[in-house]
C-alpha cells in the first residue's frame, strides 16, 4: 500500500493545528488573568447537563469544532477551585507554568514505569527534594502518586507488608497468625480508611483513638488501645499521626507519636497531605517537629504547592521496605544489559502502575521557576489570611469561631442568641448554599461537636486579604436576611 494514503492520527494540515494551539495558549491566559471577575462557580444549565448525553461519536469532527464545544459548554463550569474566593475542602489552585507544563508533558507522553529514561530522571530528582525539604535520610525512597490518598495507600502498604510476621504478598492475611491492627485519631482522613479496608485489615483493623479539644490525637488513649489490643493477642504494626487534619487543621503531637513508635516498635506513618508544607514556614515549622523521624510520609503537591492536580508524593525512610513492598519483575519486564530496559531504577517497583504519567514535569518546571522560598512566603501568606478571618468573625458579633486556627483551617457559623443548634444548622448550610449557587465564595463545611460549621482552607496563592473581608460581609448579610434580622450590617 501506498505509504502516503495510510492513515495516521496526526492532523492533515499541521498549521493548522499549530494556529488552534497558539489560540488555546491565548484563550487560556486570558482566562487565568481574567478569573476574579468570573462568578466563583454557577450552577450547570440542563441544555448543557444534557449535551453530555450523547451518542458516541463514529464520524470525525475538525479540531477547531471540538475546541469550540469545549469552549462553549465545559470551560464556564468549573469547580471554581482556580478562583481567588474558592476556599472549599483544600483543593489547591494551579498555575499557568503548571498548565503548560502539562502540555509538554503529554507532548513527550513518556511512560514513566521504568527505564533508561529522563523523564525517571525528573522524577527522582523531584523526590529527592521533596525528601530534603522534609528532612528525610539519604537513602531513603519515593514515589509521585495520583495525590495524597494514594500516598496514604502506598505508603501503609509498605508498613503492613515489612511488619507483617510472615510473607504476606504470598499468603495474603488468610494465614496471619495474629490480627495486624493500627492506629489513628478520630479526625484522620477517609483515605486512610480506605487503605486500611482494601488492604484486607478491615475498618475494624484500624482502631480509632479519641482526640483531645484541639482535636489532637489523645496520647493516653492510645496508649490505652494498644495495651487492649497486645492482650486481646492482635499484633499492632503502625500508627498514623495527622500533620494538618482534613476537618480543622489540627496538627497531632508527633514527637510524642515518633517516641511512642519508637518505644513499641511500630511504624510510623504521617499523612500530610497539605499540613506537612508547614515546615516551609520558620514560625510553623514547630508544628511538624517529629515528622522527620516518621517510616513514611504522604503528602500532595496539587494542595499547598499549588500544582495542577494530580500530583502527590509517598516518601518512605528505607528505600529496601518500599521496593520489597511492591517489586514484582515479570519476564516482559526484564531489566536489559543496555537500551531502554538497561536502567537499575523502575519505578513501578514502587508502587501499584506499571503505565505512569510525566508528573514529575509540572514539580520540577513549578519549583525552578519560583523557588522554595516563594513557596514558603505564599503558604505564610494563606496562614496569615486565616489569622485575619479569624479576627474578622471574633469582632463580628453575627458570628462564632468553632475551632482553633492553628493553620489554614476557620469553621465558623452565623449566630443568633436563643436559636438551637439544629437551627442553626439549617441556617448555616442554606447560607453556604447560597455563597457558593450566587457565585461569590465557596468554602465547604463540615460539623464539629454537632455544631454544622461554615469551612474554608486556604491553599489558594491568589486570595488577596480584600477576600475575607467580602467573606464575612457576604455571609452576615444572607444571613440577616434570611432571618430578617438587619441589627448589624457593615
Ligand atoms: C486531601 C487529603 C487527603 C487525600 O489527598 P488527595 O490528594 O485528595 O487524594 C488525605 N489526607 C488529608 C489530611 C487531606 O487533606
């Protein structure tokens, strides 16, 4: 066959495809430049909920139509956590170097499974910052992840693999001679759960420690379920200590946990996900002291580093307990003498995916171009925009702080003297509705004590402290109005 007539995926006229992208790198910037004016988030018109209800597609469409669609019905509704006012669960922000970044990534579209490759160079590169950011030892491992649940799930993998009494990745938890049970606080992550059900130890292997008022893990607790657990005959492996919780920014005392791990022998495991970057910050750092004696460390790139989601990282302190955890060379995969397969280092000797994507980019290109002590001066930043709403909700009468801001964490709520709490309750969820349906901010929420609570992290480097005080006018005033009370308004 005539070699000019067959088909390939490439565009047939390629400046023309060249002119379609230099339009989207316009259209984009002009998009990030132009995002405050933007509401925060709309609801999704029904003509455009069903335009994704489409047959699949058989014949070819032009690129320029395809981008038209994209322009038309998916680029106006986003989750909004790109907007200066977005302070929902802690999502972080993206930048525009990120963004490009993962153009260039995608063009390359190495897989970074393994192999004599730069691209693992990059990676590996990346990790061995992250691990001297968090000061961990020299030979110590790592891995980029989807974000910070599966950094979670890696990283306690390794811990229940290298603590189990027997060859658990031959015999699985039928033959375990002992339960394997670990340890964490009431507030921890859901992730964490997750792993803890998927790696075969079930909800009930995770035995959940009180914590105190600062929503800190009760050390005496702790010590009181461990002893439970040696005399019921079950074999306690690891604890997770909590720098920064999801709920309140709470961070555990991990001095205390690392020397109550390295007393009883357990491994340590912190999750981070976004509290672990306080060591950025001189004055916070004091908050993740001990966490550089943790066995292993989950936290996310895409949270308080700002990087387009999905990026996460797992660092575990011996690099033979994480290979020996997940390593598995089939003979399709046989490291070669020379050529691609030669390298010593594959990386998915270290984790669940063979086929990996070029994460690694967006970290190396985002920490050149900024450096680390920008890095640190931004999340300072958040911290102190916190500090400040905090403020603004103490001096504000219509208003009550339900948990110490310790981080980049204010629940809040609107009051009113003589209403009950489920009241209240109501009343606070249908303010937040409000804020986020008319577009103007978008914490989330969550409760505490019972109490429903008004929430915002704060992992957004483009917050301006205007923001906050918009906040609390916009939440005072549907509030007031909702409850026809107009005594205070500013
Ligand atoms: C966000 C978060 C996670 C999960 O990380 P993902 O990147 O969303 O997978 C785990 N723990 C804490 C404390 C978090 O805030």
């Amino acid at each position: 066959m005539d070699d000019f007539k067959q088909e390939t995926l490439d565009p047939q006229d390629w400046d023309e495809m060249r002119r379609l992208g230099h339009r989207m790198v316009d259209d984009m910037m002009d998009y990030l430049l132009n995002i405050r004016a933007r509401p925060v988030w709309q609801p999704i018109p029904q003509d455009i909920r069903n335009s994704f209800k489409s047959e699949v597609p058989m014949k070819p469409d032009s690129p320029e139509n395809v981008y038209r669609e994209f322009k038309g019905t998916i680029l106006p509704h986003p989750m909004g956590n790109i907007h200066p006012r977005f302070w929902g669960w802690v999502i972080g922000t993206g930048t525009p170097l990120g963004a490009l970044a993962e153009f260039l990534a995608a063009t390359m579209n190495p897989n970074v499974g393994g192999g004599d490759q730069v691209a693992q160079l990059v990676e590996l590169q990346v990790i061995d910052w992250c691990r001297q950011i968090f000061d961990f030892p020299e030979n110590s491992s790592g891995i980029l992840t989807s974000g910070g649940s599966m950094a979670n799930f890696l990283a306690i993998a390794a811990a229940r693999n290298t603590r189990a009494e027997f060859d658990i990745r031959r015999d699985g938890l039928h033959d375990a001679p002992r339960k394997m049970v670990m340890f964490a606080s009431s507030e921890t992550h859901s992730s964490v759960t997750k792993a803890a059900e998927q790696l075969g130890l079930g909800r009930n292997g995770l035995v959940t420690i009180r914590v105190n008022d600062d929503f800190q893990i009760d050390l005496a607790d702790l010590k009181a379920k461990y002893q439970s657990a040696v005399e019921a005959g079950n074999y306690p492996f690891c604890v997770v200590g909590n720098a920064g919780t999801v709920n309140t920014g709470a961070f555990d005392d991990l001095v205390a946990l690392a020397d109550f791990c390295s007393e009883t022998g357990l491994w340590f495991h912190v999750d981070g996900a976004f509290g672990a970057l306080a060591r950025l910050v001189p004055e916070k750092a004091g908050l993740v002291s001990g966490m550089e004696r943790a066995d292993s460390l989950a936290f996310d790139l895409h949270k308080w580093m700002y990087m387009p989601i999905e990026v996460g990282c797992a660092l575990i302190r011996r690099e033979p307990d994480h290979r020996k955890a997940f390593s598995l060379t089939p003979e399709y995969l046989a490291h070669a003498r020379g050529g691609i397969a030669a390298s010593e280092m594959w990386m998915s000797d270290y984790g669940l995916q063979l086929s990996r994507s070029f994460r690694a980019l967006k970290v190396w290109m985002s920490i050149k171009e900024h450096g680390l002590e920008k890095y640190a001066r931004m999340i300072k930043k958040n911290c102190d925009q916190m500090q400040y709403l905090a403020q603004l909700v103490r001096a504000q009468p219509r208003l009550e702080l339900l948990s110490p801001v310790e981080l980049n964490i204010v629940c809040f709520r609107y009051v009113i003297a003589g209403w009950s709490d489920k009241e209240l309750n109501t009343l606070n969820e249908d303010i937040l509705i409000q804020l986020q349906e008319r577009g103007l901010a978008a914490p989330s929420s969550t409760t505490l004590n019972g109490k429903y609570a008004i929430r915002a992290a704060n992992v957004n480097h483009r917050s301006l402290h205007s923001d906050f005080d918009f906040l609390v006018q916009q939440v005072v005033c549907i509030g007031d109005s909702m409850t026809g009370e107009n005594l205070t308004t500013s």
